[in-house]
C-alpha cells in the first residue's frame, strides 16, 4: 500500500510525510492535527477492491475531527463531522486515486493526535495451495487457525493501546486542571487572609482615634 499526505499543517506536514515514508508498508499511521488545519491522504486503488477506514482522535480538545472520503470523480463516498472515532467499508467503483481528508479547521487553538488504518483488499493466504480443490491438511488447518487468532490478537491490542493513550491524557489534562485551581484556591486564600488582617486593624485604628478624640 502506498499512501501519499498532503495538506495544510505547516511544519507538521513533514513529519506526517516522514512517518508515511517510515510505515509505507502498513495502513496504520498516528499524525498530529493542528488547530485550523486540514490533512488529507491519497490512496490508488483497483477497481472491485473492498477498503476499510477505521480512525480514532486519541488526544485534544474533545476527542472529535472531522472526516471525509472521496473517489477519484470528487463524489463524497463518506462524510462525518465532529467524529471521535468510527468505521466506514466500501467498494471501488473504478480504478484512480482515492482521498481521505482529516479536518480540525473548526478548532482554534487545540490540536488533536489522530490513528487511522486504512486497509485495501483481503490479506494474502497463509498457503499458496490454500484455495486448491483438495481439503487442507490438519497442520494447515491449525496454521490457518492460529494466523486469525494472532490477527485478532493485534487488533485489540491496538484498540487497548488507544484507549490506554487516551485514558492518560485525559487523567493528565485532569491533573493539570486540578493544579491550576488548587494554585487559584490557594491565592484566594492567601488575599482573603491579608484583606482579614488589614480589616481587623483598621477596627482598632478607628477606636484609638475615637479615644484620642474625647480625652482632648
């Protein structure tokens, strides 16, 4: 599979185009979206292709980006706004270069990390002679079995993996909220307590000058 990334992130546009480079043999890739910008992908596919696009937004803001899909005619295929995660399967309908888009133009000042896996066709078998008229024998059968299980294995793994890296920035942004208002508790605090002590004073000012007042 060959993804290609163009967009309008600035510097992030190269690192997004290093880490394409680096994973140009597999479908799963982790870019980060500035706010106001937009990052799309091109992919050429086959005509009668089945594809899948799975994405998830594992940190900023509120988790949510929006995402577009279109053929090589400019009909939108798919068309999510304000989405933390979903999955969307199609059919090439002709040969050309297929364009997925992911926005954050709508945030002004969070940028947001995305996953996406953008799967193209069905996975190789395990066996050349695997579709061979004759039955499998039990070793390849047991192959077969063992290569969907260790497949199954990786996709929840990788779910987890997001979900755990999500977890911690939400419990880190928490973290972070809470120490900024113990910092303002503490400087209400801190003012009351002066502005109490600058009261209770002046009480005893007005007395003595009172006093002062009547004994002349």
């Amino acid at each position: 599979m060959l993804l290609r990334a163009y967009g309008i992130a600035g510097p992030w546009g190269w690192l997004t185009l290093l880490l394409v480079a680096c994973a140009a043999w597999a479908s799963e890739i982790t870019f980060e979206l500035p706010d106001n910008a937009k990052q799309c992908f091109y992919e050429e596919i086959v005509q009668g292709t089945k594809c899948t696009l799975e994405f998830q937004v594992i940190t900023g803001g509120h988790y949510d980006v929006d995402c577009r899909l279109e053929d090589p005619d400019g009909s939108v295929l798919y068309k999510e706004m304000k989405k933390q995660y979903d999955s969307f399967t199609f059919t090439a309908s002709r040969n050309g270069t297929y364009k997925f888009c992911f926005s954050n133009e709508f945030s002004t000042f969070t940028h947001k990390t995305v996953y996406f896996d953008f799967q193209v066709g069905e996975d190789p078998p395990l066996f050349p002679s695997e579709n061979r008229a004759t039955a499998l024998t039990q070793m390849e059968s047991a192959c077969i079995s063992i290569h969907e299980a260790l497949k199954s294995v990786i996709d929840y793994q990788t779910h987890f993996r997001l979900r755990e890296t999500q977890g911690r920035s939400r419990a880190e942004d928490l973290n972070t909220r809470v120490a900024y208002w113990s910092i303002g508790e503490a400087i209400i605090l801190f003012v009351v307590s002066i502005g109490q002590v600058f009261l209770l004073k002046s009480f005893f000012l007005d007395k003595r000058t009172t006093t002062t007042r009547v004994a002349s």
